[in-house]
C-alpha cells in the first residue's frame, strides 16, 4: 500500500492532461472509427503517440523551465496581440463547445445507471465541478482528478472481456491502411483533433508552473529546475499520452469488434454506443464503458475550463492559478463559471452532440498549427530556454506534428 501511495504521489500533471484527452467527445469520435472502420484505424493510436508525447514534453518544459504559462511566453516573447486576441476567442468558444458535449455525453451516460432526468445531472455536474474548482486548493483538485485517471481502466477491461481477433488487431496496428474518401478522411481528422488538442497545450504548461509553486509552498524554499527535474516531467508525460493512447486503441478495438462487426456502424453519441454493446458484447461491456464516460468527463471538464482561464488570463494579464483564492483572482475564476455554464447551456438545446465535436474539431484543427509552431520557437529559443532547449528528435517529431496537423486543417476545409 505504502508503494501504492508513494508511486501515486509522484504522478503529476502528464497523466491528467493525458488521461483528460479521452473525454467523452474524444470517446465519440474513437466509437465512431471502430463503428464504421473497424479495426482498420488502430494504428492512428501508434502514430498520435510520440506526436502528442513530444508537443505535450515541450509544453512542460516550457512552463518548469520559464515558470509561465504558454499564452504568458507567447505574449512575452514574439508581442503578436493581434493573434492572441484571436486565438483567446477561438479558444474559450470550442473549449465551451466540447464542455457542452461532454456534459451531453454524461448526463446521458449517467441516466443509463440511474433513473434521473439528463438535465438534473447535467446542473448536478456543473454545480459539483465549479464548486471543486473554486473552493478547494490546487493540490486537493489535482489529487482528485488522478484519482479519476482510473475510471480509463474501464474501457481497456471492456476491450478485454470483449471476444476479439487478435490477429486482425495486431495487423492492423502496425499495418496503416486508409482510404481517400470523405468520410475516411473526415474520422482520421476528428481522431487527430480530438488527441492532439490545444487545450492540453495550455493545460500543461501551466500545470508544471502550478506544480513547481506547490513544491515551493511545501518545502519553504526556492525549486531550481534541473536536468533531473525535467528528466521526471518528461517520463510522466511520457506515461500520460501512452495511457491515453492505449485507451483509443481500446475503444477503437471494442467498437469494431462488436458494433462494425453487427453492422451498427451510425453513432452519434457515446451513450448510444454504450447501449449498443450490451446486447452484442454483455452487460459487463456495456456497464464498462458506460462508467468510464461518467468518469472521464469528471476528469475532462475541470482542464477544458481551466485551461481557458489560463489562456485568457494571461492575456489579459490577469491573476490566475488555482492557487489562488476566488477573491484574489476573480477573472480567472469567472472564465471558468462562464464556460462552465455556458457549456451546461447548450445542453438544454437541441444540438447534435456529434455536430458540436465536429465544429470543435475544426476550431481546434485551425488553432493547432500557429500554436505548435510557437510551442516549437519557444522551446528552441536559449533567450527563453537556457541550456534546456530542444532535442534533434524532439524538432523531427515536433515539425512532423506540425505538417500533419496542417494537412489535417487543410483537409477539414477541403472536405466541408
């Protein structure tokens, strides 16, 4: 028990931000890929890993090393108001989006386990996160939320108690295949978009900043960031985006081998596939993925509107942090109530959930490429970051990332 604890103690910000990538609109669009695919797109989940893995280490190491978040350096150092204004704006309109899907997503998951109208649970989650955020310390919500990382566990069960073809899986792994059509093109941007989202940029550069402050209220003294430090940021997002990958190959593997496979391939929301796999693959499955959407939403919503609050804050120039009290931080505090409600508001409209992941991919598609590339000049700058500037391997993958997500915004426009 006590290894336990200890090795939980040393979790830190990576696994959140990895962990909270598969939120129920990410489980959507994974449901999707099995549904219609099948196990066709299993290797995107090998592809997105070192992709998300090298942006997510330069986000981190950009907040240890400079101890500001990313729209703080952005703003310090290349001055482009103009840009930060617009993605400020693009930012906190698709987090609210994606706040409102998942919202959907859970309630309906919710009012599969207990007989309670939607729009009950839906004001019972929204009062429960923006109370958590708001009145208890960052510590209390960052242990909370790891705790919460365990309920991605249940959909690596559910591919597991689900009958499988290995073979199949193994193949198509390590073998890509796609096609050139719309909709193939289509799932394999949304996958993109909903793994390598702007949102855990932000999240995670702040996180570490947050991180090391808490350390220093712990210990009564000043951290210096070294190699070893960022030795250990570097292996726990490491972990954190392998974790998040394993479970979207998981779900996409579950989904093709019991709804693609039963030719239930029209899925438009995460309850509808938990419901669909009950008759086909068990309750177990069923009950399986269904906690794992109530669980992940939990985790998701406080990052997707903390990390608005974040980005905006530092624009602004705004005192922020969790951290910080209500009173001491007021405007940081009001993004999150403001995205937060509003996104529990779009909710009692009538509005497709797979439509709202599917304008938020979008937004995201567009807003990733500019801020990946100044997550690339900020990491190779030595004026920002010293002796701890980018590897050679870390600027291969980084460019690839940049190129591919590129494509990806160009090929959303193309295919509208």
């Amino acid at each position: 028990m006590k290894k336990f604890e200890k090795i939980f103690k040393k979790i830190g910000p990576g696994i959140i931000t990895g962990a909270s990538d598969d939120d129920p609109s990410g489980i959507v669009t994974y449901s999707i890929a099995g549904a219609q695919q099948g196990y066709k797109l299993l290797w995107t989940a090998l592809l997105t890993y070192p992709l998300m893995a090298a942006v997510q280490e330069m986000c981190a190491r950009i907040g240890a090393v400079t101890q500001k978040g990313l729209a703080g350096n952005i703003k310090l150092h290349y001055k482009s108001k103009p840009l930060l204004y617009f993605l400020s704006l693009l930012i906190i309109v698709s987090n609210t989006i994606n706040i409102g899907a998942d919202l959907s997503g859970m309630s309906a998951a919710a009012h599969l386990l207990i007989p309670i109208k939607q729009e009950i649970i839906s004001i019972v989650i929204t009062v429960l996160i923006i109370v958590l955020m708001i009145r208890f310390p960052y510590r209390f919500i960052t242990t909370n939320l790891k705790w919460l990382t365990f309920a991605l566990f249940a959909y690596i069960a559910a591919a597991l108690v689900t009958k499988q073809d290995w073979l199949q899986i193994f193949i198509n792994t390590f073998v890509p295949r796609f096609s050139f059509d719309k909709q193939s093109i289509a799932i394999i941007v949304a996958l993109l978009g909903t793994t390598i989202s702007p949102y855990l940029f932000f999240w995670q550069t702040s996180e570490e900043v947050e991180e090391i402050k808490e350390q220093e209220r712990e210990k009564h003294r000043k951290i210096i960031v070294t190699k070893h430090e960022l030795k250990m940021v570097r292996e726990d997002v490491n972990l954190g985006m392998f974790f998040s990958n394993i479970v979207m190959w998981a779900i996409i593997a579950t989904t093709a081998s019991t709804l693609f496979r039963f030719g239930t391939n029209e899925i438009v929301t995460a309850d509808q596939a938990a419901k669909a796999l009950e008759p086909i693959a068990g309750k177990a499955s069923s009950l399986l993925f269904t906690f794992g959407i109530v669980g992940t939403g939990l985790l998701a919503i406080p990052v997707l509107a903390g990390s608005a609050a974040y980005a905006i804050s530092e624009i602004y120039g705004w005192r922020e942090g969790l951290d910080n009290t209500f009173r001491q931080a007021k405007a940081f505090y009001g993004v999150i109530i403001t995205s937060t409600v509003l996104g529990f508001l779009m909710t009692l409209i009538d509005i497709n959930p797979f439509k709202a992941l599917f304008y938020t991919a979008v937004i995201y598609g567009l807003i990733s490429p500019p801020l990946i590339l100044f997550v690339i000049l900020l990491s190779n700058n030595k004026k920002v970051m010293g002796s701890y500037v980018n590897t050679k391997t870390t600027n291969i993958l980084g460019i690839l990332t940049l190129l591919i997500m590129t494509v990806a915004a160009i090929a959303f426009l193309v295919t509208l």
